[in-house]
C-alpha cells in the first residue's frame, strides 16, 4: 500500500500538469516528510533550518557579546578593585610623607635647642675655667712639701737664701729631715735649676764631694757619682775644690745640664736640700 503510493506520487510529481496532482501533493508532503525519496519535498525544511541555525548562530555571537562584555565589564571591575588598592597606598604614602615632614620639623627645632644648650654650656665652661672656684682652689695648692720647699717627683727642694760652708749647709738641711740635693736625671737637674734666680755668680752647693779621694765623687747618701752635669773642663780642682755647686749667672746661653763647678768647701755660699715627701 505504501509503495504503491510511492509510486503513485512520484508518478504526479513528474507530472505536474496532471489534475490530480496537488491534493496528492499535500498528502505526500505530510505523510512522507522523513522519506529519502523526493528530494525537492526536503528544500523547504532546510531552509527553515538554516535559518534556524542562523538564528542560533546569531543567539551565540550575541550572548558571546554580551558574555564578553560581561566579562569585560568583570575585568574592569577587577581595574576599579586595583585602582582603589593603589589609591589607598597613595594615600597611605602620602599620610606616611605628611608623618614624616612632621617628625624632621620636630628634630630639627629639637636640634636647634640641643645647639643653643650646648653653646650655652660651652660658655659656661669657658667663664668656669676663667674664675676658678674657691672651694676647690686649697685642694690642689695642698703640697706635700713645707713653705718654701717646692716638689718635685716624691722630692722636696729648699733654696736657701743666706750663705754657709758645705759641712754647715749639710747639717741644716739633715736637721730639716733631708739632705744637699743629689741630682740623678737631666729633668732633676733641670728643675732645680728652673728654681734658681739668675745673678752674677749666684753659686748653690748641693750634695756632692771628693773629700777623701781626689777626684771620686760621692753623694752625700754615700753613694758614687756616675756622670753628671759639669760644665765643660769641670771639676779642676783649681785651688783644693773638693765640693760641688751649680751656678747660675746672667749669660743666658749657660744651660742647666753643664752647671756644676768645684770649690773648696769652706767658701760660704747658699745651698739646696732635698728631702722625700714620706720624711715631711
Ligand atoms: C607607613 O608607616 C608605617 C609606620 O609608621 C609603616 O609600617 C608602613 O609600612 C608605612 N607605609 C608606607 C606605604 O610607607
Ligand atoms: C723620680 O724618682 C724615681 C725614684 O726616686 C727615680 O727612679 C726617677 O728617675 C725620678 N725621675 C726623674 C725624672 O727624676
Ligand atoms: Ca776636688
């Protein structure tokens, strides 16, 4: 049955002139629409198809349109979330800047005020050490020497002022707790010397003689002279010298490491003593 309608409508299709034709057509159109037969009968749906898939293409570019402007939108937003990041650092930055300006305005008033104090004190100190204070000043005048014996390195020193022989001047100042100065150092020799007012001839004995033998020099603690301050071609023993002085006149040029002379021990002249500060 279905075959011979087959036939039958292809028989009308090739016929399109025949009577009968398009009631039959109508019938083939929905009773065979799935068939693989009758081709011109499937242009019709393919179009409609075609327009379909058009449409859905058409659907798809606009929702991937609009998607992407969704999602444009999306990374914008993501631009808007950075900018604002970054607008609060900078805002962070700037209260950090502002913070900071504040502080160097206040170490630099604190440092102006640290420089006027300390100019302040500086003077201080100058008008301090100008004027010095009374109660401090009997301290450091507190010598471990009597009135007018001086000090030096442990050592007190007496300039005598009136004259006597050697023997007399060495019983005075053994009677004072010491002895005629032995001098062992150039510094020694030098500050006695400092002590001693110029003059024309001003001769003081100290603590040395060759009384028993010529020309063996020995303290006054008995011990024996090595080296020595001498002025050049001294001691002679001109005329019996056999006890030391140290002299001091008006030349300038003597100088104190040559200023021992020789002479006899009689001759009154004044004398320097020594003695330690433990024996005062
Ligand atoms: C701002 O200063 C604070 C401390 O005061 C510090 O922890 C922060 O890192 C600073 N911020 C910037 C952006 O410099
Ligand atoms: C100071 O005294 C000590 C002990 O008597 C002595 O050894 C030293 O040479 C002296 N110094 C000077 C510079 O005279
Ligand atoms: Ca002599």
């Amino acid at each position: 049955m279905s075959a011979n309608r087959e036939g039958m409508h292809n028989n009308l299709i090739d016929e399109p002139d025949n009577d009968y034709s398009i009631p039959e057509v109508q019938y083939s159109v929905f009773k065979n629409a799935g068939g693989k037969s009758g081709q011109r009968f499937y242009q019709e749906p393919f179009k409609v198809a075609t327009a379909c898939l058009t449409a859905f293409c058409l659907i798809l570019l606009m929702i991937l349109v609009v998607t992407s402007i969704h999602s444009g939108k999306g990374r914008s937003s993501d631009q808007d979330s950075l900018s604002s990041a970054s607008e609060t650092h900078m805002q962070t930055v700037c209260a950090n800047v502002t913070a900071l300006t504040e502080e160097l305005l206040t170490v630099k008033k604190e440092k102006s005020e640290l420089e006027r104090e300390r100019s302040q004190l500086k003077d201080k100190i100058t008008r301090l050490e100008a004027t010095p204070a009374p109660c401090t000043t009997p301290a450091p005048t507190k010598s471990p020497c009597p009135e007018d014996w001086k000090l030096f390195n442990g050592s007190c020193y007496y300039i005598s002022v009136f004259g006597r022989s050697w023997s007399d001047s060495q019983k005075y100042c053994k009677k004072n707790g010491g002895n005629l100065a032995i001098i062992h150092t150039a510094e020694e020799q030098t500050f006695i010397w400092d002590l001693l007012p110029r003059g024309h001839w001003n001769a003081y004995w100290f603590g040395i003689n060759d009384e028993k033998v010529e020309d063996d020099w020995y303290w006054v603690d008995g011990t024996k002279l090595v080296g020595g301050f001498w002025e050049d071609g001294e001691p002679n023993n001109h005329i019996n010298e056999d006890c030391g002085y140290i002299i001091k006149t008006d030349v300038l040029s003597r100088v104190a490491v040559k200023s021992w002379y020789d002479a006899p021990c009689h001759m009154s002249l004044p004398w320097i003593c020594e003695k330690t500060t433990e024996s005062t």
